[in-house]
C-alpha cells in the first residue's frame, strides 16, 4: 500500500474530535433567607417556635432544629417556609441554639428565653427618690421643680387579677419617710401580660404644693408608667411619661404664659394639653431601679 493512501485511511479512522460536556446544572439551589429568633435574640417566649424562610424548596437533606431538643419539623407546601416546634415549651432564661442545613449550608442561631415569670401581691409597695429621676424632658424641669418639697414617689399594688396578667395599683408623691401626699394619689391600671415587664394606661396626676409662695397644684396629664419586677421583688427600668400643665406655674411668675417662654429658653416647646391650649411640656422620667418601701405604702392612710 501506497505511503500517501495508508496515510487517508488511517485519517478516515480516526474518531472525530469531540466539545467537552458541560457541567450539570446544580441540583440544589435553596438558600435561607430568613431565621426566627434571629441569631442574640433575648426575652424568647417558652411557647416560640423556630421559623425558616428559604428562597426556593430545599433538597432532600434539609434540616431545622435546636441543639438538646426534640420536636416537629414541618415544611410549607409552597416549599419556602419550615417550622421547627419543640415536643414541650421552653425552660426560662435558658441559651437555646437553633441550626439549619440547607444545599449543605450551615447557620445556627443563639437566642435566650424570657425570665421566669414573677409575681405582685396587694400590699406590694415600692419607693422612687425624687433625687434619682433622670429627667429626660423637660430641659426645664430643675427650674419647675425646684420648689417642690416632696422627696420621693410611691407605686402599691392595690388588686390583683386572677390570671395575673393585669393589676391595679395606687401612684403619688411622698414626703421625707415615705409618707404619701395622699391628695395626689392617682388609680392606676397595668398591664402585665409582658410579665416581668408592666405598663400602666394613662391617668390624671394632681399634686398639690402648698410650700410654694403662691400656693398651687401640678397637673400631669396622660401620666403612664412602664416598668419591671424582679424575682426579689425590686422595680427596675421604671420610666413615665405625659404631659406637664405650665399653666399651674404662671401664677409664679405673674404672667400667663411665662412659664411656656421660661421653659423655651432652656430648650423647652410647649405642646398642646388634653382641653388643646398650647401650655403644656413632653414629660420623660427614669427611675432606674428600686427596691421595696419600708415605709406605710398608700392605700392604709390614703384610703384607696
């Protein structure tokens, strides 16, 4: 056989070249996209469950759970959302983790529960130093107090309601000793659903100040607390708000209105009061902490 031919049918033989194959498309695309309780999450309800939200349905891997923690893991029909509940509620104050696989990713979550629950009785009684308070606003308070004789506030729980989610309590002004002013004394209605934490609808405070050279009395309007109760039965994080009538200091100074221009130099704004005249200040108080009064409380010598 000729050289050239032998070399034609060699080259006819030869397989032809081929395009590698591409690479196959990635069988699982799923991602997370959203974790409940989000990763420091703290105060965790003991009744909360585990919420994952994914960008697409999950392979067959998947997996959401809590480390120690026996539960029910259910995924969405839709594929984008999975719940983890545990068999039984959550332990009080208690660093859970949470972890979910997804497509071979890994993400855990570290949350903590709330406090165990913590409970009031009638006769509870606390004591809030008037040389304590942070005054937040008004800018103008240390001129608007700085008359005022009292030296501290007094709150007492008065009624309890039977679940516990709610109680009435008693709130005024108290002098040297914790001795109520008992004609300030104001009926208050809290909340306390969100045990440990509590807060109070809004009232109408009346204290009267008869030390002053014109004698008058301060009005708080819209007067809420917020608070927090303790296992050992201290209040901390106490904080109340409403509103300041300047119209009750006018008649210190002999003018209406003097009040709401003495209070602008310190920064102050007067803001519309409850009848919609112009007189009033924002009130914003801190309390911080407390502990319980030894002193008579309020509802013996008041009345309530």
């Amino acid at each position: 056989m000729k050289p050239v031919f032998l070399a034609l049918v060699l080259a006819g033989c030869a397989k032809p070249a081929t395009e590698p194959a591409p690479d196959p498309e990635p069988s699982c695309v799923s991602r997370l996209v959203g974790l409940t309780p989000a990763d420091g999450t703290t105060d965790v309800r003991t009744d909360a469950v585990v919420e994952v939200q994914l960008s697409a349905p999950p392979d067959p891997g998947w997996s959401v759970g809590i480390t120690g923690v026996s539960g029910i893991t259910t995924l969405a029909p839709n594929g984008l959302t999975a719940i983890f509940a545990p068999d039984e509620p959550f332990l009080h104050e208690f660093t859970y983790t949470a972890r979910v696989e997804v497509c071979g990713a890994v993400t855990e979550s570290t949350f903590q529960t709330v406090e165990e629950p913590v409970s009031v009785a009638p006769g509870d009684a606390w004591e809030l130093p008037f040389g304590e308070l942070v005054w937040h606003e008004p800018a103008s308070a240390a001129a608007l107090t700085a008359f005022v004789e009292f030296d501290s506030f007094l709150m007492e729980v008065v009624e309890v309601a039977p679940d516990g989610a709610s109680f009435d309590a008693a709130f005024t002004a108290a002098w040297p000793g914790g001795q109520p002013e008992c004609p300030s004394a104001v009926g208050i209605s809290a909340d306390f659903s969100e045990n440990p934490v509590f807060s109070t609808e809004a009232s109408l405070m009346e204290i009267p100040v008869v030390g002053a050279i014109v004698p008058l009395t301060i009005h708080i309007d819209g007067l809420t607390l917020v608070g927090r109760v303790t296992a050992d039965g201290e209040l901390l994080d106490v904080r109340f708000t409403g509103r300041i009538d300047t119209r009750d200091f006018d008649a210190l100074l002999g003018l209406p209105g003097a009040t709401c221009v003495l209070a602008a130099n310190a920064g102050d704004t007067c803001i519309p009061c409850a009848d919609g005249a112009v007189s009033c200040l924002d009130l914003d108080v801190e309390a911080g902490s407390t502990e319980p009064t030894i002193g008579p409380g309020i509802v013996v010598p008041c009345g309530l």
